[in-house]
C-alpha cells in the first residue's frame, strides 16, 4: 500500500509542478493580450500586441481562446492582461440586467479592476442575413418579414443562441414562430447559408464574408440589436505607458477599413499579423516587425506543444491508474467504487471538462494536462484490474506457496502476467490523449488544435489538415511504440501465440 501511496503522490506532484509553471512560458513581466475565436478580434488583438512591442514591453498574444465568458474571466483572473471587448456585449451579456450608461459601465468595470479604451471607431452590430436571391424570391427585407415564414430554418453562433441580446430575445421582440434552430460555428454558417442547408444566421456586420456570398442584411426594424463598438479591456495594474500606447486606436478604425482588414485576413489569406502591421504603418508611421512562420516551423511548434501535453499527462496517469488498478483488484468493493468514479469521468464532454479545469488552474497548457490525464485514467485502471483478476488462481497459489511475500508476488508474479493488459490500456488512453488534445487550442493550449481552429475559422482546408494529419500519424507511432514495448516488457512465454 505505501508503494501505491507513493506512486499517487508522484503523478499528483508532477501535474501541480506543471500547473504551477507558467502557462506556455509567460514570463514575468510579460503582457498577455488575449483574442476571441473570430478573425477580427484576432487582428485587433494583433494590432494591441504591436503597438505594445513599439513600446518597448514584451507581448505574448493568446490567439482564438474562445467565446465572451472566457476572456472575460481571464481577465478578472489575471491569466490575461487586455483583450478587444464590444459594447453590446459589455451591456447585453456580462452586464445583462442593469440597464448601464456609458459613465455607469465605466464603474462597473472599475469596481472588478478593469479599465477601458473610448470606442475604436467602428460599430460590429450583429445583423441577420440570407442569400439575397432566396430572400428576394419570398420577398424579405425586414427581420419581422420572417414572421410569415415559420418553415426556415435558422442556424445560429452558438453563443448567439443563450446571449442576452441573442436568439431568445430576438425572437420575444418579433414573435418569431421558427423552431427549427440550430447551433453551429459562425464559420461554417456561411458556407451553410450558400449551400441552402440553413436560410438565415446571425452576421457580424463587419464580416467580409458578407459581400462575398452576397448575402442581404435584414433590417432591423425593431432596433432590437444595440450599437457594438469595440472597447480594450485592460487591467488595472497594466503600465500607465503601456495603457497610453492602447489609446493611440480610440477612434483610429472606420467601418470599411475593417471590413477591408476582415477581408485581407479572411478571403486573402494574409497573416494576421501582417494585415495589423500595415494598418499600424499606414496609420501612425509605425514599423512593425513581422516574421511569417514558414509551415515547417509551425508543425515543429504544433509537435512540441502536443507531445508535451500528452506526455506529462499519460506518465501522470499511468504513476496513479495502475497502483489504483492494483488496489480495485485486491480489493474488489473499493474497487468497484474506483472503476464507477474513472468511468464518471470519461462520460463528461471533453470540452466541458477543459472548461471545469480552467477556474483550477487557468488557461493554456495546465488545465488542458488537468482534462488529459483524468481521461487517461479509465483504461489502465480498468485493464489493470481485469489483467490481475484475469490471472489463471492456480498460477497465483503457487507464488503463494513458495513462501513470496505478497510485494515480490505482484512484481515478479501478478504484474508480469498482466503486462499485456496493462500495456493495452496504456495504448488506449494515448491514442484517445493525441486526439482529445487537439481541443485544448481552445484555451491558449497550442498543439495541433491550433491550426485546426485556425483552418476551420478561415475556411482553409490545407491548415485543418495541417493539424489533423499529423494527430493521426502520431496516433499511429504511438500504436506502433507501443507495440514495440511489449516485445520487450511483456515475458516471451505470454507473448507466444
């Protein structure tokens, strides 16, 4: 039992050791700038991120983390320092309910230690939008036009679909009897609006894609969707210089040169990075250096941050699944409480549970390690028991017979006869650790997610395969590494057919 308390300690110690370090080596003093999972927030994001290099600080910028509620409890939490919120959303969905001024929003954000930029100058509204021949045909124009048409089916942002000034209300304001709505990343919606597979989805009204799929914007002629204009959210102890250098965009951007901004990054395909630059350059006369990641350099980085995060969190779990396999077998009533709690885990969302972790340990590299290696548990737990218990009772009699204390009968005995069992479950959990991995870009993890989001958010098939492929291709080594230690772990009589 001390060895099993022991091996427990060691896997709990080395997910706190990697917890507790910095997420993907932010450095003290370093300024995290944080962007949402769709392409305008991603340049905006760039654009702060530079103006702050100008300035002499150094900047880590968190690309694509994800919807409203994780920035903005990241911020509150200190995992990142600013990032480009709008006003609509301040009101609508972290403010819902109080019916705030501008000067009452200004204090509502400084009683949470956030302070903000004045308006960068355009107005992202959301807007509903159709294929313009199919909107004509029925003869649409409005959003209460909708009305008369209870047969269309909607797809909608998924955070669109529970915001306060989202779906529900839109519907409360027009009495509008669709039922038929569906839940759908907002860049798979226009592809989906070409295709006739939905008929009507929620724009951003800035998004390029709107003139390319020439798509009508329905007026809103309830004014139900208020003014969105963008906002740097920042924290308090963020340097005064560093604060002073983000207000240099109050008021910078228009409506066009950020729709030509979306249209660069989303339709052209230009770097991010690349589109912000030139809008610095053109604006204040700044020079910002650029360095276009070739693709080999991204997937040696995708490779690293993947390797790192199934590693640490496969050895974590094998330090405590197999003692924990060892116990439910020995002791078949805790065990039976042990394999029911690791088989809870495995049935809750992968995504939900990155999400669980993240009040834990933040965002980035630790709480995705958290998510990996709770899933990692089930299969070597359940095979570990099922190989000692699978363990033929004569073979196990004999050992007792002569005389082996019972710590020398499961290492030289027991657990060799289980090898097999064991290296399967091992398997198991690092082909299910590579795939799941791949989520954890979501939350500032990296890893081959990274250009995954990044191809599904540009409509870029080559970047998704950037991160698929080699997820699979090293779903395989795995299989073969695998295949090959248990030439050398499992005893050559166990392995004769």
């Amino acid at each position: 039992m001390a060895r099993h308390g022991h091996a427990a300690m060691l896997a709990a110690g080395l997910l706190v050791a990697c917890a507790a370090a910095p997420a993907g080596g932010q450095e003290r003093g370093e300024i995290r700038v944080g962007s949402k999972k769709f392409t305008e927030s991603v340049v905006l994001g760039e654009m702060a991120a530079q103006l702050l290099r100008d300035r002499g600080f150094a900047v880590r910028h968190l690309r694509e983390l994800g919807g409203t509620r994780l920035l903005w409890n990241a911020l509150l939490a200190g995992e990142i320092d600013l990032y480009v919120e709008y006003t609509g959303t301040l009101h609508e969905e972290i403010f819902a309910g109080r019916e705030l001024t501008a000067g009452a929003l200004t204090a509502a954000l400084g009683e949470v230690g956030v302070l903000a930029t004045r308006s960068l100058g355009f107005n992202n509204t959301y807007a509903i939008g159709m294929a313009e021949d199919f909107a004509a045909s029925l003869g649409i124009r409005t959003i209460s036009d909708l009305a008369a048409h209870p047969d269309l089916v909607f797809g909608f942002n998924n955070e669109f679909l529970d915001r306060g000034d989202g779906w529900p209300s839109l519907r409360a304001r027009y009495g509008l009897p669709q039922r038929e709505v569906r839940g759908l990343d907002h860049d798979l919606a226009y592809p989906a609006l070409a295709s006739g597979a939905i008929r009507a989805t929620d724009l951003y009204s800035t998004d390029a894609e709107i003139a390319l799929y020439g798509l009508r914007v329905l007026a809103d002629d309830r004014g139900h969707f208020p003014d969105y204009h963008p906002l740097i959210l920042y924290r308090r102890q963020l340097p005064a210089a560093a604060a002073a250098a983000l207000r240099r965009l109050e008021g910078a951007i228009d409506d066009r040169a950020m729709v030509a901004m979306n249209a660069r990054a989303k339709l052209e395909r230009v770097a991010e990075s690349r589109v912000a630059a030139d809008f610095l350059a053109e604006a204040f006369g700044i020079s910002a250096a650029v360095e276009d990641e070739s693709r080999a350099g991204r997937l040696l980085r995708s490779t690293r941050e993947h390797l790192t995060l199934v590693a640490i969190s496969l050895v974590a779990a094998v330090l405590l699944a197999i003692p924990c396999g060892v116990l439910a077998a020995r002791r078949p009533r805790l065990g039976q409480l042990l394999l029911g709690a690791v088989g809870i885990l495995q049935t809750i969302p992968s995504l939900a549970l990155l999400v669980f972790m993240i009040p834990l340990f933040g965002i980035g590299a630790p709480p995705a390690l958290a998510a990996l290696f709770l899933y990692s548990l089930l299969p070597i737990v359940r095979n570990t028991y099922t190989g000692l218990r699978d363990i033929p009772p004569e073979l196990a009699e004999s050992a007792a017979a002569l005389g082996l204390p019972p710590t020398a009968r499961l290492r030289w005995v027991e657990l060799p006869l289980a090898s097999r069992s064991i290296l399967a479950g091992i398997k198991t959990s690092a082909v299910i650790n590579i795939g799941t991995a791949t989520l954890g870009a979501l939350i500032g993890a990296g890893g081959y997610g990274q250009p995954i989001l990044t191809g599904i958010r540009l409509d870029d098939l080559g970047l998704i395969l950037e991160g698929a492929i080699p997820a699979a291709l090293l779903a395989l080594a795995a299989q073969g590494f695998f295949e090959l230690a248990e030439r050398v772990l499992v005893p050559k009589g166990l392995r004769l057919p």
